[in-house]
C-alpha cells in the first residue's frame, strides 16, 4: 500500500481521536510521533520511548517528554487496504499506550493486544 507522509500523519491523528477517553486522558507529557521506520533498522509497528508510569518515582517539571512512535513503512508494507491499515495503526497505539501504563508485552498477549 502507499501513502504519503501527510497523509499518514493525519490517519495516526484520526485513529488516535477515536480511542477511548479512558484510555488517553492520563498520558501526561506524552508526544505522539511518525516516522518512516527505526533509525537501528529493525521492523517495528511502533515504540514507546520512555519510562512507564509504574517504573517512575518522581517525574517533575523539566522532564522530556515520553515518545509514542509510529512507524509508516512497516505499516504501509503489512497492509493492503486503508481499512487494514487503520486496525493495524490502532492496535500500534493501544499496544504503546499500554506500555506507557506498564502493561508488558505478556500481559498484552493475554489481553489479545499482542
């Protein structure tokens, strides 16, 4: 599938729109960011870059900001249809979100989100 990366952008910014209050009201100093693909070259949906909310002591004032990347090559490539792509742009940010509230890749497969 192709897309250009505007358009992209503004379908991560869409899907990200329609998740769930509940779910997005407590990502404090959280950046939501698109990229082509990983600089190391690995093949990833997605990467949270930061430290989960139950692994930090005190976060203060002059923190950077925790990253949400979402990667458009890998996702262009594993889907075929705008549809397709939307359920897997949506998965990728429920997956990283839910690190950032420190739910692990195990209990994310338990959930049915991994």
């Amino acid at each position: 599938m192709e897309m250009d990366a505007g358009a992209f952008e503004e379908l991560v910014v869409d899907e990200l729109d329609m998740l769930p209050d509940e779910m997005v009201e407590g990502l404090d100093n959280v950046v939501f960011v698109v990229e082509d693909a990983p600089e190391n070259g690995e093949d990833l949906f997605g990467l949270y870059d930061g430290l989960a909310l139950t692994e930090r002591g005190q976060y203060g004032l002059g923190e950077l900001p925790d990253r949400i990347i979402v990667y458009r090559h890998a996702h262009l490539e594993a889907c075929e249809t705008e549809e397709e792509l939307r359920d897997e742009v949506h998965t990728t940010l429920v997956h990283e979100i839910a690190h950032f509230y420190g739910i692990d890749d195990e209990q994310l497969h338990e959930m049915g989100w991994a």
